[in-house]
C-alpha cells in the first residue's frame, strides 16, 4: 500500500502525541474498540437470524472517520454510504439504537425501517445504498451553508473508490468547484469494490485524489488511512485551509476493510497470506503500541466495549416490534 503523500510529521510521533494528549488518544482508542466491537458483535446477530437486510461492516477503517469527528467536531454536515454504522456512533447515536435499528425495532434509530445501511442523527443526512448518490447531497449540504453564510461550519462526504467511477462523483466535484462549496470528500480507499480491486475498476487507480482533483481545480490530501496519527495531522490542516478557503478538498485515505463487502461476501479473492498482511496493520493495535499501552490495559477497554454492545444487542432482543398500524407513517408521496 502507498504510503501517505501528504502527512509525514516534522515534530515528531512523540511531540505528536504529547501534542494531542494521551488522554484523548485513549478515548479515540476506546471509540475504535466500539466501532469494532459493534461491528463484530452485529456481524454475530445477522448470522443468528436476528438482523436481516444487508450489512456492511467497517472494521478495518475506523482510523480514518474517527480523527475526521474529533477534529471537525458533530456541529457540520455529515453524508456517509451504506458502511456507515461507525459514523453514526461517532456522531452520538447509542449502541442500544442502532442495535435496535439493526434488529428492525420500533425504538430503533430510523423506527426499524432503515436498517444497517440507513442511519441517521441530527448531523448525519443518512447512510446511501446508491454508490455515489451521496455526493450531490453533500454538495446541497455545502450550499446551504454558503447560502446562509456560515463560516464555522462545512460538509464532510463520505465515499468508497467504487464511487470514482460514478458519473454523480465527476458532476458533484465539477459543481462544487464551479461554486467555491465548501465540502471536503473523503475517499475511503479501502481497495476492493465488491470483489473487484481497484487496479481492475480505475484507469488511474494509484493516487486517486491527487489526479483526478486538477480536473476540476480543487486541492487534494492522500493520507495513511491505517494510522490514526496520521489521519488526524492530515485533517487537522485540511480543517484549517477550508475554513480559511471555502473551497472543496478531495481526500484519499488509503486504507483496506478486514472483512468482505458485505456480509455475504467470504472475501475469497484474497489469500489467507494476504489477508493476514492486511490484518498486521491493524488501526486499533497501532494506536495501541503508539500509546505503549500494555496488553493488560488494552483487553480491559475491549473487554468494557464488548460488554456494552452485548448489553446493546439485549436490548434489542427485548424491545418491540413496530406495529403494522404505523406502516404508511412517514412516507411522502401523491
């Protein structure tokens, strides 16, 4: 895998951390455990029968829209794809609802009607199960925000490499470019589009961000999607230049999911060496051995975040069905 083309620190991984805090590491630490822990535990459900629909799990990628929130802060416009349980959680949905969503509840974040791939909080204007059909939403976010004048805040999407190829990506940069939006598109390059690799789906596939941005005039980031450290150095400046800017920025994280497309995908394109390659860049075990923290300490935060997400998925094995008399609420239609 590439290495980052954007952030190589001057000041030193230690300075780094010390910079940030050891403290707020932690947290973040404790926040990629969830996302994990959440996913795995989901995974289990939907193989017991009691999550149907489909499922994409995002272990794997937790790195990359972790520091994206602690750095761009939950006040901004969030538009994610259908892998999108871990931004919900990070914007401050619970476990016990999304959990509730997965299993269709009634108390679930969407009612139940949604799913794992339709999530939403008072930021986030949903998972999208259309690849690329989240581009043009975002750019609508951006300009409301210039619309209204709002200086502090931006819009943030969400997309896999899958999406370069879509005609919405080529329109949505085109326009948003056209019309100093300010809306930072974040590639999640985590290789594979279903079964398909990259270097097979894109006639430029190495370096996606940094040539496909000249085209439409806007400035690009390649960042280690693998290295917490790494991704929130790159958005911490990509923060400051587009608030001071207003204009789009196209990110590449480059990073690779450690599960298959969805769950019913064995993901038998990769060999069990290559996928044990994968696995030796783990996120979470990185930041982990970044911190020095002991093994100890580590399995106690997985153990805490593993029993929360038990006690999520108990939750909504005991709460209610919606009702078929709600059935026709909240559809919009002549």
């Amino acid at each position: 895998m590439a290495k980052s083309r954007f952030f190589s620190t001057s000041e030193g991984l230690a300075d780094l951390i010390q910079r940030i805090g050891k403290k707020t590491l932690k947290e973040e630490l404790e926040m990629m455990l969830l996302i994990r822990q959440f996913e795995l535990r989901g995974e289990a459900a939907y193989q017991q029968g009691e999550v149907g629909g489909f499922y994409h799990a995002y272990s794997g990628e937790e790195a990359i829209q972790t520091a994206v929130v602690r750095i761009f802060g939950k006040k901004n416009w969030f538009v994610g794809f259908y892998r999108c349980h871990a931004l919900a959680l990070l914007l401050g949905a619970t476990p016990q609802e999304l959990m509730c969503e997965l299993y269709g509840r009634a108390n679930g974040n969407a009612k139940g009607r949604g799913g794992s791939m339709h999530l939403y909080t008072d930021r986030m204007l949903g998972g999208f199960a259309i690849v690329g059909g989240q581009l043009p939403i975002a750019a609508g976010a951006a300009f409301s925000l210039k619309y209204q004048k709002k200086k502090d805040e931006v819009a943030l999407c969400f997309l896999g490499e899958g999406a370069v190829a879509q005609g919405a990506f080529h329109e949505t940069l085109n326009l948003a470019s056209l019309w100093d939006l300010p809306v930072v598109f974040i590639i999640e390059n985590n290789q594979w589009g279903m079964g398909t690799h990259v270097s097979r789906a894109l006639a430029c596939h190495e370096g996606i961000a940094e040539k496909q941005a000249p085209s439409y005039n806007i400035k690009s980031y390649t960042l280690n999607g693998m290295d917490y450290l790494d991704c929130y150095a790159g958005f911490e400046a990509i923060k400051d230049e587009i608030l001071k800017n207003r204009k789009p920025i196209l990110v590449e994280c480059l990073c690779e999911r450690f599960k298959g497309h969805s769950i019913s995908d064995p993901a038998l394109y990769r060999s069990k060496d290559e996928f044990k390659k994968v696995q030796e860049n783990d996120p979470i075990v990185r930041l982990k051995n970044q911190l020095k923290l002991s093994d100890e300490k580590f399995k106690a935060l997985e153990k805490a975040a593993k029993e929360r997400v038990i006690e999520a998925m108990e939750f909504a094995a005991s709460s209610a069905w919606p009702s078929p008399a709600t059935l026709e609420e909240g559809v919009y239609a002549p």
